[in-house]
C-alpha cells in the first residue's frame, strides 16, 4: 500500500504491507493471481499527489503496476482457469476483475515479455521513436536509460533503421551491454567527468533524435549538440521525479525556447496510452525482430511483493540492469 | 549600414547613414531602386554576432531587408524597366540584382501586401499555424503581438478554421481593433495588472493553439492554460531579443519540459523559409481570403530611410500598429 506521500526520495516507510483476505469474484467476475508485477519509474508520479496525466494513488490504497497474472477463480466464459493474462493489478497478491483491459499473452514466449519489450516500455521505445523521432539512415540517434528496457530498444530500433545509436547508462558494464551487446554505436557513461565531452566527440555529426526519459545533466549535454530539425520525443524525466524544488538560476527556459527556435526543434511529450492504436503494428513488429533475433532484452528480477519498495527505490537511482520486475508467485 | 553590434536594446548609434555612387549593372543584371523596405523583429537577431539560422550582418554593410523595389535600370531580359519586384535588397536605396529571387509583385494589390500579408509575415502565420498549429473547430488559439502582421493573420485564419481566436497586445486600442475590425473573439492587453488571470478568463476551455512569436510573461500566463495535446508553433521571442542575460531563477527548464511531458505538448520552432513549397497555397489562400475581403491587415508606414532606425528600434518597443513599412522612394 502507499503509506504516505514522498517528498524527495521515496523510503520503505512511504509503503506499507497489508494482509487481507483473498477477495471472492462476484458472477462474470475472475480472480487473479499475481504472478509478475512490473516496476515503472512512471509509478512515482503516482506516488505524488502534483497533477499529471493520471490520477495519484490513494493513501493507504495499492501501488498500481502492469502485472501478469494467472487466472484462479473464474465466473467468466471468457476466462479459464490457469491462463495467463497481462493485466493492471497492482502491487499485490490477488485482484478481481471483470475481464475488461485484460489480454491473454500470446503462446511460446516468456510471460515477462509482456511486462517489457513486448509490453508497455517496448511500445513507449516503438511509438515515441518511430511516431515523433522518425530517425533516418544516416543520423545519430541518442537515448538515456540506454540499458533499461525502453533505452535499449529505442537504440535497437534506430539502428534496425539504419541510424547511428549512442547509449547513455550508469557505469562501465551496462555500457559495455549497448555496445558489445545489443550493438549500439556508441555508449557513455553519464557518471563519468568528461560525460558531455565525450558525447560531443560521440556525436560528430551532431544529434538528429534525442529520446528524453531522463532530463537534467543529460538534457543540458545533449541541448547544444542537437543539429537544426532534432526531434526529441520527451518519454520520461526521471532524473527529476525525486526533486524537491527548483534548481537554482539563472532561468533557462529562454535559452531552451530560443534553441527551438533557432534550430527548429520538435519537442513533444507523449504516454504511450497517446498510440493505443499501434498496438498491432508493434505488437508484429517488435514480436517479429524478437523472433527473428534482431533485438534483445534484458530482465532484472527480484523476488517476493515485500521486495519492491527497495527495488523500486533502486530503480530511480539506476541501480537496476534491464527490466525491473517483481517474481510475486 | 549596421554601424555596431548593440548589447542590448539597439540605439540609433548602432546605425550609420552612408552616401554612395549607385551602383551600375552589369551584364545580365538590373539596378533596383527600393520603394518600400520592410521592417521585422527578426532584424535584431541579424544584428548580433550570436549563432541563429542565419548569418548575422557585417558591421560596415547594409542591414538586410525584405523590399519592394523597381527596375530602373536592366541588362537581364527577363526583368523590364519599370517593372516593381519582391527583393531582399536591403535597408539602402539601389540594389544590385541578377535576378535569383526576385518575384514579380502580382497586379491588382497594393505593393506592400508584399511585404506583409501576402510576403514574409504572411506566410509565417499561414504555414506556422496551419502546418504546426493545426487547430481545429471549436479549439482556442492564443496568438500574442496579435495587432502585428503575423498575429493578426494567425487570429484571422484561426476564425475561418472554426477555432475561438484570442489575441493579447499592448494597449486598448490595438485590443479594440482585434475584437471590432478583425473579428477575434477576445483581446487581451499584456500591459494590464491582471494579464494572467484576465487571460485564463478569456479561455475557458484552455488553450489548443499557442502561436509563440514573444516569449517572456506571456508564454508564462500561457503555460498553466494549455491544454493536453496543445500545439505551439515557436515562431519567434520578440520579449528576449533585446535581453544581455538570463533571467534569475529558479530555473524552470525542468518545469516546462515536465509540462511538455504530463499535456504532451508539441513545441516546434520554425523559420517561415521551411516551408517554401507551401508558397503556393499561402498565396492562392490568403490571397483568395484578401480579395474576398475575409481577411483584414493594417499598415504602419513610415517615411524615407533615415527614419527607419527609430521605427525598428520602436518596433522592438511594440510602438508600431500593423505592419511596419518604410517608404524609402
């Protein structure tokens, strides 16, 4: 449960496990087990009672969270008994629910993919990138989180069309990751002293697509190598969702809107929920790459409900490696 | 000629008046004689050394200009003397043509709607809001320094699109002449105490379409009020031209691209010269509105080059009401 509101870092007090009894389903109703649940840096937004895109999780209610679930109990035509189904139940062990937004996952492939590539961060890569980056053979294309499961598709992707694909991760052995490998162009190390140095020298025809997931240190490097007509799809800036306050002057925000003017920008922030209607095409296009070995992934997975608190508090530090997701059961 | 770079505000001393021999056209080219000049905010950034999408003016050369000019002298057989073209001849009386980008002025219309409704400023409103903006019936468009020649445009094509036009100026009078001549359904005076909340009660529904051509405290009144999915063609920020340093902070980068994100705006700097295969259609359309008489402009002519200094320099001030134009010959 969320137990209170963080401000600034989220800490184990702020979540809170309870036992209840296994709820009953009602007629046409299922219940479901939770079997993988997915951690989301989107979920400290929600966290947080500031206003955004969706509604924030109620004090002492349930985190929400993408899940797969094994169906348990079903009063249901439409549902029976042992199928695995991708659902939203949360962070817990039992959810009812009367079929709707549900999806049976698709045969011979590992349940946890629906939790990742083929799931809600690979169609954020897939969407936001080829909708709004549109990268072209022949241009650079630059993306943070590099080695978590959006990053590192958005970078498989540009280079499946023929871009250049420069990583940014945290540490030597994700960056060894992007480029041994999932075969991205280039990787750096934003922890590193030199980083905006050796992204410029990274990036010697400058950056034509730059997938924000992450804001701050990154962003202010990226901002001066972006070639005029740079698209920047804007996913994510979970560099700042633990931030408490401002930063301290001078105002950039003129020098951000005068570099869109000047080299003509396209900045546009998107949810994935934005391009319900690529489903499909995602769903056959990155299933198909997976299947053909074209692109790659990678799961970080921790054990039991009671460990994602820390892990989730990890994640926003970057401590994971690939998708973060929670073996419930 | 630009005599110095001005830190800051431009001053007439930033500007000197040269007397030379006109000049004599060789073969192939024409001596053009400059009617009318036409003055622009994007002159100061060509005054300064600061990189831009163009390179700025030479200290010691002419400043540059979009003009009305006449063939007074012709070694070209393409061009007849007498004839008056669209030229970018320049703040000076005689130009040197070889006749690369000059346009026959089409007959019917006064001249100077070739610099302004149907020239530069014309066509950066039609393709800015109808390329980037998109607004749809029923939609609220906000445009600032909406007395001016794109704003007024911008408005006016919002309005015949369907959309709630609502434009924000300086003073009352220019507020009248947007609501009673030009039809917007509500002006705003940015100089007013209550600006901010003045606006917000002008859009009830929030804002769809922000035409961004001034920047500074406008855009901050606009930020909170726009909507999911608004649009915001950046087309130029008058309010900062002038400025010599950033502005205190905090620093609300991080707050606008939070905000680009959670309403998924869409941010797209643009030069009018971007879109110069839509050349045809802008002047068919407003071309078509204008002889229809569904679109209104306004001119603010002043006389002979030597005034052109202050009229610029005033421009920057907001002082001018309706296209600024210079009577040169």
């Amino acid at each position: 449960m969320l137990a209170a509101r963080p401000h600034g870092e989220p800490t184990p007090a702020h979540f809170r496990l309870e036992e209840a009894r296994v709820p009953t389903p009602r007629a046409g109703e299922i219940l479901l087990r939770t079997r993988w649940l997915s951690l989301d840096p989107y979920m400290r937004g929600r966290m947080s009672a500031a206003k955004s895109y969706a509604q924030p999780v109620v004090i002492g209610e349930p985190m929400v969270g993408g899940t797969v679930s094994e169906v348990v109990q079903s009063n249901n035509p439409d549902f029976a008994v042992g199928e695995l189904v991708s659902a939203y139940a949360g962070w817990q062990d039992y959810a009812i629910s009367d079929g709707r937004g549900l999806h049976r996952l698709p045969p011979g492939l590992p349940p946890t993919t629906a939790l990742g590539i083929l799931g809600m961060p690979g169609m954020t890569a897939y969407t936001g990138l080829l909708t709004i980056g549109r990268p072209k053979a022949g241009e650079t294309v630059v993306v943070a989180a590099a080695a978590g499961p959006v990053g590192s598709l958005v970078g498989q992707i540009a280079r499946l069309k023929g871009a250049r694909a420069v990583g940014i991760a945290g540490g030597p052995d994700k960056c060894r990751y992007l480029t041994e490998t999932l075969g991205f162009d280039a990787a750096l190390d934003h922890r590193a002293e030199d980083f905006a140095d050796a992204l410029a020298a990274a990036c010697p025809k400058g950056i034509d697509v730059y997938f924000e997931n992450v804001g701050g240190a990154v962003f202010e490097a990226v901002l001066p190598l972006l070639n005029d007509f740079a698209r920047v799809p804007v996913c994510g800036l979970v560099s700042g969702y633990n931030a408490t306050e401002l930063p301290p002057g001078p105002d950039r925000l003129p020098t951000l809107m005068r570099t869109v003017l000047t080299k003509r920008l396209h900045l546009q922030g998107f949810i994935v929920w934005d391009f319900a209607d690529q489903q499909e095409a995602f769903v056959r296009d990155v299933g198909g790459w997976l299947a053909e070995g074209k692109v790659r992934h990678r799961e970080d997975i921790v054990e039991g409900l009671e460990a994602a608190p820390e892990a989730f508090i990890g994640m926003l530090r970057g401590k994971n490696f690939g998708k973060l997701v929670v073996h419930v059961a």
